[in-house]
C-alpha cells in the first residue's frame, strides 16, 4: 500500500463554554490516498468543517484539538507552530471554501494574489510566476485570461470567482486540497462545472481531495469514498458505489432518500425526521437512536465503533453483537 497523503487518527476537537467542554469531533479517523477524493458528508453540524478546520490548523482559541493525530504524508503536522503551518498551507495543502471571497482579497487583483502566492511557495521569478498564473487561469477556465489577470474579484462572477480561488488552491502544486461545501453559494447552474473542474484538475494535478459538503449528489458524482458523519463521529465509511447503492447505517439511508436524483423523484424528498443533536444535547451510546427507524436495545445505551462490513466500515449494531452487560439491559 502507497502511503496516505492524509492520514487522521482519533482526531477530538473541543470548545471550552462556560457550560462546559463540547466535543464538535470525537475520534474521527480516516486516510485519503494519493489522487483520490473522499467526500465528507452529513447534514449541517455534523462537525465536517470542525474536522477540515483542524486539519488546517485554524481552530479558534479556546476551540482546541484535544487528542489524535494528523498526518500529511508521515508528517505530524497537528503540533506545528503556527508559522511552520502557515507553509503548509497554500503550499501542500490547497483550501476551498463556500465563499470565494474567504480566499480572495477584494483590494487585490487576481493576478496579484496568483503571483504572490506562486512567488511564495515556488522558486520562480516575478515573471514566470505571471506565465504560470496565466496558464492556471486558462486551465481553470476562465475566459482572455491577459486581461481577466488584472482584474479585481468583483469583476467577476460567483462561478467565476470560484474558477479564481480552484487556481489559487492548485497555484504550488499541493498535494492535497480541502474543498468545503465549494459549491454551495453558487448557482445551481454553475454548480455542476464548478464540481467538474475540481475533480478534473485534481486528478490531473494528481492532488488528494478532502470534499466536504451536506449534498449527497454532489458525493455520488465526485468521490471515490465517502465518510458519513454524524454528530462529530464517522458512522459510515466505503467505497463510494457500495455506499450509494447498499448504504448500511440507517442515517446514511436516510440521507440516500434524499438526493434527487437517484431516487427519481424531484418534488418528494425523504426527510429523517428530527434534526442533528445540539453539541450540550448528544444523546448517549448511538447519537443517532432518537431518530433511529432500526433502533434496538443496545443503541440508547452503548456507543457501537466502527468495524467492517462488506466493503465499508459501519458503527451500528445492527451489524455487530452487542455487549449485555448485567443490569444494563431489560
Ligand atoms: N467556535 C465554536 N464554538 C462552539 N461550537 C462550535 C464552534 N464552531 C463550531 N461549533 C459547533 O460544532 C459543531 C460542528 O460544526 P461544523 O463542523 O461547522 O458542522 P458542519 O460543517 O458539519 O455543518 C456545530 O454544532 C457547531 O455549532
Ligand atoms: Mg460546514
């Protein structure tokens, strides 16, 4: 096996509140191989943009990553200092966000941004770093890219502006790119380019893709595994077919239900009843039995980790024995 260009292990992210301690993530463990997209998926508060957040090194004070590891390429890079992170991003590990202008200086041209960013991290002179923002900007599709480079990012449109942001993300040649929820303030009818482009270029880029985002469509035409999140844990994880076409955690079941277009039909989407746990509210063993259709005895009491199953990994009982622990169940 080659190694992992990403590897998490047992990774714990925690905000001190007056309340209390919240865990946003609470051991969440995965790897992305090199060239290939896991998409991140789970409705809004799953804890998806915590867990890329702390990936990147950009968790908020007093937020903090409380255990676990993170690797890039046998690097731990969970313990750096903020200046040797600050290389690491923008250098080996390109970002994209909802917003465009997260990453792009409204004051600046996108040439200016290009170039710096290609200056900073290559060891190219002004001049070829300006030929290499030109290619990245025909590459990525946007149109007379000699006059586009002057231009400042509100000359552009959303779609446009995403365009700008994917070749600044691929700008040093990363070997991994964290894209959350890119599409998500775009047009419906840009979306699908948008998403296109990023796996397009990735592969040809031969970057590793970590895809967070709530749309399971957007998975099914993308990745090649998914991870299934949950109130801050990973209840699914597997190739990203086997996972569509025979999802095993009832959550992830229920999210199947509501992607358009598998289930052929537009108007009547499944909804899973209920809605995320509040962090101060997770319930106890499976967060997800108060909204569990397959709930059992076990679930409301023990928390089921992940094991195999068929191609996936699942963290539900209804796959594995369950512990009978004496007074603990009726
Ligand atoms: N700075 C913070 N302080 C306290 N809780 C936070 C903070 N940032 C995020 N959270 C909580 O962490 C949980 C996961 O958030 P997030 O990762 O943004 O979810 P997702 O991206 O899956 O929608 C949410 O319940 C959110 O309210
Ligand atoms: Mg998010």
């Amino acid at each position: 096996m080659t190694e992992p260009v990403l590897s998490v292990r047992d990774l714990k992210v925690e905000f001190p509140t007056r309340r209390g301690i919240l865990t946003a993530v609470d051991g969440v463990s995965f790897d992305i191989a090199p060239g290939e997209i896991l998409g991140v998926v789970g409705e809004s508060g799953a804890g998806k943009s915590i867990t890329g957040t702390a990936i990147i090194g950009l968790i908020e004070p007093p937020g903090r990553i409380a255990a676990g590891e993170v690797m890039l390429r046998g690097l731990r890079i969970d313990a750096l200092s903020g200046e040797a992170m600050r290389k690491i991003r923008g250098k080996r590990i390109g970002m994209v966000f909802q917003d465009p202008l997260t990453s792009l200086n409204p004051l600046y041209r996108i040439g200016e941004q290009l170039i710096e960013t290609i200056t900073t991290h290559l060891n190219l002179s002004g001049a070829q770093a300006r030929t290499r923002a030109l290619e990245l900007l025909a590459e990525v599709g946007i149109p007379a890219p000699e006059t586009r480079i002057d231009n400042y990012p509100h000359q552009f449109s959303g779609g446009m502006r995403q365009r700008v942001v994917l070749a600044l993300a691929l700008a040093a040649e990363p070997e991994l790119v964290i894209a959350d929820e890119p599409t998500t303030a775009l047009d419906v009818s840009v979306q699908a380019q948008i998403i296109a482009l990023l796996k397009r270029l990735c592969r040809q880029h031969g970057a590793a893709v970590m895809l967070i985002t709530h749309d399971m469509g957007v998975i099914a035409e993308t990745a090649d595994r998914v991870a299934v999140m949950y109130a801050g844990r990973i209840v699914e994880v597997g190739p990203v077919r086997d996972v569509i076409t025979a999802p095993l955690h009832p959550y992830t079941k229920g999210l199947m239900g509501s992607i358009p277009s598998l289930t052929g039909e537009t108007d009547r989407l499944t909804q899973i009843p209920g809605s995320m746990p509040r962090l101060t509210a997770i319930p106890s063993g499976c967060a997800f039995h108060p909204r569990c259709p397959r709930a059992f005895v076990p679930c409301p009491t023990f928390r089921p980790e992940l094991q195999n199953e068929a191609k996936s990994q699942v963290a539900c009982w209804l796959y594995q024995p369950f512990p009978v622990t004496a007074g603990a169940l009726p």
